[in-house]
C-alpha cells in the first residue's frame, strides 16, 4: 500500500480502521478532534464514525458495541477522560469481547485545556495496557495491534499521544484491512454485570491478569533496550529512559553527543521492571525523557534511597521543566549539551503578545456586550462561564467570566454561588457544551428553584475544535429546558446580534433580576460555520 | 532487538540534505496552507517531511506557527530546534521576529510587508520594518499587494511561496503542480489566479 502522509491523530483513526474497527466515538476536544473526523471524511460508509453527547455516552457507546462482540474505538482529549472515567475504570473489570480501544490525546503544554493531566496515571489507575506511539507510523500500528491485545488479553487498551504527535503530519506505510468482527448472535453475559459479588471476581481476575500483561511489555518491541555498556558503569555519563515522542528529542540531538547512551525506550506500559533494571545495572545515572507529567521517573525513584546510589534525574529534580511540553532544546540542555541559539532578537524591541481572541463580528461578542453594559448597574453579580471559543470572553476588553473550571461548571457553579447567597449569578455556556455537561445541573437548579441565569450561547457548533455539528440541531434547545421544568415565561430566545442590544439588554437585565431560575438562549450562527458551509456551497456548484 | 535501529542511521557526510522551515503568521492567514503546499512537494520529490501544526484555539486570531521539516534521511523531532531554520516563512511582520532564535545565522528571513494590528500595542510597523532589515539575508515581499495588483487578494500566501520558492530545495514545477491541485476543486479561474500569485511572488524574489 502506498505511503500517506497523515497527522498523527489521523494515523491513530487509519490504524483502527484498518485493525477492523466496527464503530467509532467520540467529543470533539483538541488535540484529539481529527481522529474521528478523518474517518467520517474518509471513510463515510464503515465504520460508524460519531460524535456523542459528552466522552462518557462515548465510552459506554463503545462498551455496547464491544459486548456484542464487535471492535470499539473511543477517542477524546486527556479531560474528557475525566469525564469518562466511571465507564473507564469500571471497563477493565470486565470480559471485554471486541476489542476496545481508547485513543486519549494529552495536551502538555495547554495549547487548548485547562490542566495538563497525563494519561498514562488512569491506564496505571484501572490496570490496563497502555501503548504510547513515538511518530505516525507507530500511531498507526499500536492503534491496530491495540485492538488484538485487547481481545488477547480481555482488558480495554489505551493509546495515549499527545499534541506535537497528534498535530504533525508525516509519511505512514500502512498494511491490508482486517476484516470487521461479526455480530455475535448469542452473547455471553458473564462478567458484564458488576454487582459486588461479581464484581470482586472480576477485579481478582483483573489483578491475576497483571503478570501476564507484565510478561507482554517485557518482550514488547515497543520497549526497546539498545547500546547497553559492557564495561564499567562508571565509565558511561548516564544512561537514558525515553518514552512517546520524548525518543525524537534524544536522537535528534544524537549528532552532537557523538556517541550513543545505554537507552531504554518505553512504549508500552506497565512498564518493564527487568528492562529497567537491565538498564539500571550498566549505569551510576539515569535522565528520564518523558512528554507529560513525571510518571516513569516518579516510578523509579520511590520514596526510600535508591539501591547502588544510582541517580534519577528528569523533572522531579529540574533537569527538564516540570510544566509545559518537551521541545528538542530542552532535552539538549537536559543532556547536557551546549544550547543553540539562532538570530538574537534586541531585547529592548518590544514584542507584545498575541492572545486568540473571538473573531470580528463573533455574536459571542454581542451578546457579552450586553453582559457588559448590564454588569454596570449590577456590578455585583457573578459571571461563570464555561468551555468553548466563548471563554476568549475572559480577557480584555471584555473580562466578562469570572470562572472557566470544567465541561458544565457554570451552571453548577453559579447554583452554588446563588445558594451561598448571591443575587444575580449568570451561567454563560455554548450550547454544546450545555448538552454535554450542563443539563444536570440545571435539573439542580429546577429541584431547588434557584435564582440563576443560563445563558446559553447557541451557535449551532461546536467552534473552538473546528466546527462539529452540535448534536442536537438549534431549535431543540427550548423545549428542552421547558421539559426539564424551567417556567416557559423565563426561557426566553434572542438574536445575539449588536442590532438588538437594546431589547437584548432589556431582556438579560430582566430575567437576572427575577428570582427564579431563567434560561436566555442567545442565537446565532458561528462565523467560521457560515464561511465553511458558503465555501463548500461554491465547491458543490 | 539489542541495538537494532537500521532505519535511523544516517548517510555519511554530504549526501543529507536538511532543510527546516519555521512558518508563521495570524490565524486565519492561511499559514497552513503554505506549509501543505510545501509539504506536498517535498513528498512528491520522494524527500521525508514533518509538518508540526497548530490547531484549536490558537487559531482563533492569535499568533499561529507550523514547523516543516524536509530531509532526504529520516527526521526525528517533529519540533525544529532552536538556531537551525533554513528559512523563516512570515506571513506578518511582527509574527517574523517571534521566531527569530528559530533562524539558523545563514538562513533566509522572508516576510510579508503588511501588517495584521489586532492587538491594541502593536508597534511602529517601520520599527519592525527595520528590524528585519538590519538582518543580512532578508526579503520582504509585498505580498497582499502583489495579490491585489493581479486580482487575486486572497492569494497572498501563494505570493509568499512564490518568493520562497527561490530558496526550497524544490523544483518550482513541483510547487506549481501542487498548486493546481491544492486548488483545482474550486475551478480553473482559482487555479489560475493562484499559479500568477506565485509567479508575481518569484519575480519578486
């Protein structure tokens, strides 16, 4: 087959496709987003490629499909893992049948998150396989042999990247289609029902299939062992643990060393305990190179004195930055070579920042305007807000949101406020992200007749991951606010366009000043939607 | 599998070509679709590409950069190094000087004249102006003015690839031929008015 250049995500969704993936699902969320749309763009008959409501749907969407025997993709960025988590952990207590795989991309760095959690910590946490790709290429063939190790081992499999790999395009060879997993006709249902006299069976087969999954890691060519001294340890500087694409930044600096360092590299977890011990026996230092958070070196070191005083260095001890991704000058300096610099910039010039902000027009923008011009009279009020382009908010000019925490908190965040007291709270969240996470809390709000305001930005798209169809169509949104038994005199719709500031003021002001709980849904179309639909309009024609 | 990476060693000596470009601009100036266009090429050439790009909420107006790497050997780091660009690609000026330290001490700075002022501190364009120029090897294209003299305003990228297309390793028949097909969906009169961007963009340079 020929070569394709892809992103990594896009090599990660090839590899399931052609690993016989049945169904795939998945919540848009940098830097994971491309993997699911590369199989709706490219592969439109089979598999099922979907966006769901929120990553938990996702993962127990993917759990059903996996039940009746056929093979399960779900993908998200590191968060939504946390929103996944319940079906997450719960999933490697059972019999998994077609393989599940959960593609997770961490986001080191927080180009477009909130924390910079690593995945790795969870795939320990629920004691499952994890498989931690170092280019395309790898993207491709861990996702595809992630499906066999999960049917092989009954457990599901993560695959973590991250965003340099997820977002960077190069030359992946791939091999034949395997064929999808038929439907089974009868399903076994045991091991699927998790009451806790089962449950505790489950669980005690889980931990026996820990030796086995430990067994697999140790011969994995993923965890590869090369230019193991021979001599004595104290001769060689260090030696050097790399894992994900930390591998690149360690041989891309390989020409100025000189020479090659005794070198583990770790691409499948539970990590390889003789590997690193093998490692460990021919050198006095070890420098772990990891994307992420610390987790093989905080691993290694423990809590009491290392045996034979080795030393562990990386980033617990500032050898590489604790926060913020790898770059290849970072672990040059780490290894301790000369840095490079290329042409100096006159540090008098001044450089100024340029922040993302909410494009020109954006009816995000109007509506905050209105906010604004309220907040004047009602300086007391509190603004949460909520995951999406309309966060861009927080900023100046505008410095409307108060609170950015998590998928859904402005609601749940302003009912909290309201019943510590405070009179005018105002949730501002995106319509996906209302679907997502912020109808529960709003049945709260219901339950307890709270005095909030919900503003829901409705733009018809999900706009900060590039424009996915949210998933119920604009228009659904009133009648289900109704049904979940807010007063329909105090679900209100506006335009949200500046040439309805005054009657939109009027209405916001009103409806944050009613004791009770309000939802003002402020329509309009998403720019950069509008412009898309228009250029493929003209493409068609 | 002791010691056995046959596919990351390199070539002796002078046989490797390496060339890495740091591109760069305000999201929504089509900075990647420079960075496909020369991607594309060097693949078709038979060279080894990775392309770093960002996507998400940067884009969003703020400043937005795609690394290119083209190697006739294998590239490791998707990420290019400080001090080791061959050409920094700018589609704003102010952009340029960000990534200065990026720029090898030969390589080739090459920026757009007009200025994209979205952030209320901008400074004196003929300050930055005059800060790319004080640096020896240069160019600063006018290029949303070349894409405008020949009816073409959006074409202002293809401009700047034009002017690159001096210094890739590329053939320039290579580049045009992606062109045509980057762009052939949307019909002959696109097609048309991009190929004469990139043109005015090589005379340019």
């Amino acid at each position: 087959m020929e070569t394709m250049a892809l992103l990594g995500d896009e090599a990660a969704a090839l590899g399931a496709v052609h690993g016989g993936v049945s169904v795939a699902y998945g919540y848009p969320g940098t830097p994971s987003t491309e993997i699911i749309e590369y199989i709706q763009r490219f592969h439109p008959q089979r598999p099922l490629a979907v966006w769901c409501t929120n990553e938990k749907t996702a993962y127990e969407e993917a759990l059903g499909a996996s039940y009746v025997g056929r093979r399960a993709l779900v993908t998200m960025k590191h968060v939504g893992l946390n929103v996944a988590a319940d079906p997450f952990i719960n999933s490697a207590l059972l019999n998994i049948r077609g393989g599940l795989v959960v593609v997770v991309a961490d986001d080191p760095g927080m180009h477009s998150s909130q924390n910079e959690q690593d995945s790795r910590f969870y795939a320990d946490f629920a004691k499952i396989l994890c498989l931690e790709p170092s280019n395309q290429q790898e993207a491709y063939d861990m996702t595809r042999e992630a499906f066999d190790l999960s049917e092989r081992f009954q457990i599901p499999v993560m695959v973590r990247i991250t965003t340099r790999l997820a977002h960077s395009r190069s030359g992946v060879n791939p091999s034949p289609p395997r064929h999808e997993n038929p439907l089974l006709s009868q399903v076994d249902p045991s091991g699927w029902a998790l009451l806790p006299a089962f449950a505790r069976k489950q669980y005690a087969q889980l931990l026996s299939k820990q030796k086995d999954l430990l067994t697999f890691t140790e011969q994995s060519p993923y965890n590869q062992l090369s230019f193991l001294g021979k001599g004595d340890p104290s001769s060689i500087p260090f030696g050097v643990i790399t894992a994900g694409i930390g591998k690149n930044y360690y041989l891309e600096n390989l020409d100025s060393l000189g020479k090659e360092l005794p070198h583990l590299h770790i691409g499948a977890y539970p990590l390889p305990v003789e590997k690193i011990r093998k490692l460990a026996a021919s050198v006095t230092r070890i420098l772990v190179i990891e994307e992420g958070m610390p987790f093989i070196e905080t691993c290694l070191r423990g809590v009491l004195p290392l045996p034979h005083g080795i030393q562990i260095s990386g980033k617990l001890d500032q050898t590489l930055p604790l926060a913020g991704e790898l770059e290849p000058d970072l672990v040059r300096k780490a290894l301790g070579l000369q840095s490079r610099e290329g042409v100096p910039l006159s540090s008098s010039f001044p450089l100024p920042p340029r922040p993302p902000q909410l494009c020109q027009g954006c009816p995000h923008g109007d509506t905050y305007a209105s906010i604004k011009n309220i907040l004047k009279e009602l300086p007391e009020a509190v603004i949460t807000s909520d995951i999406g382009c309309y966060a861009l908010g927080a900023v100046p000019p505008l410095a409307i949101p108060e609170t950015i925490v998590c998928m859904g908190a402005s609601v749940s965040m302003a009912v909290g406020a309201a019943e510590a007291g405070k009179k005018h709270t105002v949730a501002v969240i995106g319509d996906s992200t209302f679907l997502h996470s912020g109808i529960t809390p709003l049945i709260d709000a219901v339950a307890r007749n709270v005095p909030i305001t919900v503003v829901i930005l409705d733009n018809g798209t999900v706009a900060m991951t590039g424009g996915q169809e949210t998933i119920l169509p604009t228009g659904n949104l009133p009648a289900l606010v109704q049904g979940l038994g807010v007063d329909p005199a105090h679900v209100i719709t506006i335009e949200a366009h500046r040439r309805h500031e005054k009657e939109n003021i009027e209405i916001l002001k009103r409806e944050i000043q009613y004791p009770g709980v309000s939802v003002v849904i402020a329509v309009r179309e998403c720019l950069e939607t509008a412009r898309k639909k228009k250029s493929q309009k003209e493409r068609v024609e | 599998m002791l010691g056995n990476r046959p596919q990351e060693k390199e070539p002796e000596g002078e046989s490797r070509m390496k060339y890495d470009i740091l591109l760069c601009g305000v999201g929504g100036q089509g900075v990647l679709s420079i960075a496909a266009v020369i991607a594309q090429a060097a693949v078709m050439e038979g060279l080894q590409v990775k392309q770093s790009e960002v996507h998400g909420m940067a884009q969003r107006g703020g400043a937005v950069q795609a690394h290119l790497r083209i190697s006739s050997t294998s590239i490791h780091s998707d990420l290019i190094p400080k001090g080791s660009a061959s050409l920094l690609l700018s589609m704003e000026p102010l952009e340029s000087l960000r990534y200065l330290p990026y720029l090898s001490n030969d390589g080739v700075l090459l920026s757009a004249r007009e200025p994209v002022v979205n952030i209320p501190n901008y400074p004196d364009i003929d300050s930055v102006l005059t800060v790319i120029q004080r640096y020896p090897r240069h160019l600063i294209i006018p290029a949303l003015e070349i894409a405008r003299k020949i009816g073409s305003p959006r074409s202002s990228n293809m401009v700047l690839v034009g002017a690159a297309s001096k210094f890739l390793p590329l053939s320039p028949e290579t580049l045009k031929k992606v062109i045509e097909g980057l762009f052939h969906q949307k019909g002959d009169g696109v097609v048309q008015s991009n190929l004469s961007a990139f043109e005015a963009g090589r005379r340019e340079s």
